[in-house]
C-alpha cells in the first residue's frame, strides 16, 4: 500500500506532538524527583546522549533509503525478528497508550469531573482516537498539524506568565543531590527522550531520509526547549515536588497565569488544548500499532482491528488501582521499559544492521 507522502514540517509536527504530550503528563515532575535541583544540567547532559544516539541511528538509516526499523529487523534477522520486533512494538505503544490516557482521564476527573466516571472518560478519548484512525493517516496528520502550534503556544503562554513569580535561588544546589546522582544514575532520565521512538516509522511517508533528518532535529530541539522550560517554571516556582504528585504539573503552573479580573479560570481554556493533545497521541500510537501488526499478518481491513485496538488500550488503562499504581509505574518500570527497548534493543538492532550492511557491501567490492 503506498504511504502518504508529507513534508518536514508535518513530519516535525506528529513526532513533537508525541514527545510534547509527555510534557503535559508530568515528565517534568518526574526528573526533578530524581535530580532535584540539578535537573537542568541533567537534561543538557541527557540531551547530548539523546542526539549522540540519534546521530548513530540516523547513520544507519542513511544505508537504508526509504526503510524503517521494522524493514531493517527484517534485513537484520529475517522475518523471525522482524515479528518478534513488530509484537514488541505494538505491546509497547499499547501499554505506554494506555497508561497515558489512564493519566490524564484521573487528572481530569480530579480536577474538573468528580461526578464522572473515569471509565467514560477514558472511552471517550479512546472512541475518538479509533475514529480518526478510521478516516486514516492523512487526517490525523491534518489535525495534528493543525492543533500543534495552539497546544505550543498555550505552554510558552504558561511558563512566560509564571515567570514574574520565580525564585532563582531554588536551582542551588546546582549539582543538586550529588555528582553521581546527576551525571551517574542520573543518565537515566534519558527516557526523557523515549518517545523519539515514534521518529523512524515516518521515514516512509517522509520518502527521504533528509527529511526524516531534518524532521526529527526540529522535534528534538522543540521538545527539549519546552522540557527545559518546565522544568524551571517547576523548580523555580514550586518549594517541594511532591505537592503535585497526583495531578498534572503543568496544571499547576497554568492555575498561576492571571489577566486580571476580565477572565477568570482560564486554566480550563489550557486544559482544552491539552485534550487535543491527549486526542492526538492516542491516534498517532494507534495508528502505528495498527501499521506494525498488518505488516506482520498482512490483514487488509483495518476497521475491525482499530476496535481490537481500542479495546486492549482500554483494557491496559484500567489495570492501574489507585494513582499512586500509575505513578509507580511511570518512575520505574515505564523509565526502565523505555530505556531497555528504545536505547538497547532498538539500537542494538540498528548497529547489528550497520555492520552486516557494511560487511556485504565490502564483499560485493571484493566480486
């Protein structure tokens, strides 16, 4: 089936949208629990191995014009790893999924719909994820691409007017809790970047690994300036980090944005743009599942497959009991998730894939 052809921009826009939806579900929270006032030297410090990464990656996509990574586990390993690789892929994206939406339903609710339940709030979200899939890729791209600079520009909004309440003095320690702590065991807050991940399935509808370059450096720069910028709203402005544990930090911040008397709770015109968001992401994994899991089965109806889909990240989002589960969850076993199969599986592959390539053309020199 032939891809959807789209450009950088667009490209830029589904691959922030991913990564920036984890700005609003308290990524910024989570690496000050665990480097404190050092943070933002540790996100620099992430911030280079991410793109040292990237740039490994990118080196070896370069010798495959056109593929992705699921094409490159085929060339790798043949069809056994490229369907071990492509399950791996969707159970990832589907528990990541529901985990997201599970997040944000419980701030929601906390917040704004005491009187709902989560579970209808979750479906609602989950029902227009599927029927966007169901108007297929180019619409989502469409409203992405839409929807994007509105959710930007409310955060840059957010953090401007937070600024006049600063206090600088709170990002001393500047090592915070340590040396190790923040270059050491602090290199694992480089799950910060995990959802780069999304990066390479474009490279087909980019149809150029320029690009796809090109693309993936305007997402990481984004994404790391609104990183960046959370996190010092937070420290600055937020004596202790386990104030917000249970409900989205960005939320906080956007409850001190005040013009005046003229309009008030405009906290709930922010939360609006981050339901886009939420919409977004969830359509966009979906998506990809669903792509990865028919080129391994070769099925042609996607239709009954978006409901299959939506069921199981219904089903994952409901198995968290309490908000101190999904918590848990997201400072463990989502840090060590991502970091396992995006950092060492993924780019195990790829390097596997660099020198196999290599070893076959220096053979075909030799011929």
């Amino acid at each position: 089936m032939k891809k959807t052809s789209m450009g950088v921009i667009q490209g830029a826009s589904i691959i922030i949208t991913v990564m920036i939806s984890h700005i609003i579900l308290n990524m910024p929270n989570h690496l000050l629990a665990s480097t404190g006032s050092s943070t933002i030297i540790n996100l620099i410090y992430v911030f280079i191995i991410s793109s040292i990464v990237f740039f490994i990656a990118y080196k070896v996509f370069s010798l495959f014009p056109g593929k992705d990574i699921i094409d490159i586990c085929e060339f790798t390993g043949g069809k056994w790893l490229k369907n071990l690789f492509s399950i791996a892929v969707c159970i990832y994206f589907i528990t990541i999924s529901g985990f997201v939406i599970r997040t944000f339903a419980e701030s929601l609710v906390l917040i704004y719909f005491p009187n709902i339940d989560r579970e209808i709030v979750i479906l609602m979200f989950i029902a227009i994820a599927a029927a966007m899939n169901i108007f297929g890729f180019k619409a989502i791209a469409r409203v992405t691409l839409i929807t994007l600079p509105i959710i930007l520009i409310s955060m840059v909004i957010i953090f401007v007017s937070s600024s006049s309440h600063f206090i600088p003095q709170r990002a001393f320690p500047i090592l915070g809790y340590g040396t190790n702590e923040t270059f050491l065991t602090g290199s694992s807050n480089v799950f910060a970047f995990a959802s780069m991940f999304i990066a390479p399935f474009l490279i087909p509808y980019l149809n150029s690994n320029k690009k796809f370059k090109k693309s993936s450096i305007i997402a990481l720069v984004v994404y790391s300036l609104y990183l960046m910028l959370g996190i010092i709203a937070l420290l600055f402005l937020i004596p202790s980090i386990s104030e917000i544990n249970n409900t989205l930090s960005i939320y906080i911040l956007s409850r001190r944005v005040n013009f005046g008397t003229f309009i008030q709770r405009i906290d709930a015109v922010f939360i609006l743009f981050w339901i886009m968001s939420i919409f977004n992401y969830l359509a966009i994994t979906m998506y990809f599942s669903l792509d990865t899991f028919k080129r391994i089965t070769h099925i042609k109806e996607k239709n009954g497959m978006v409901f299959c889909f939506s069921a199981l990240v219904f089903t994952v989002a409901m198995i968290p009991q309490t908000i101190s589960d999904i918590n848990l969850f997201e400072r463990t076993y989502y840090k060590y998730l991502s970091i396992a199969f995006v950092f060492i599986i993924s780019m195990f592959i790829l390097i596997w894939a660099y020198f196999k390539k290599k070893k076959m053309s220096k053979k075909g020199a030799r011929i």
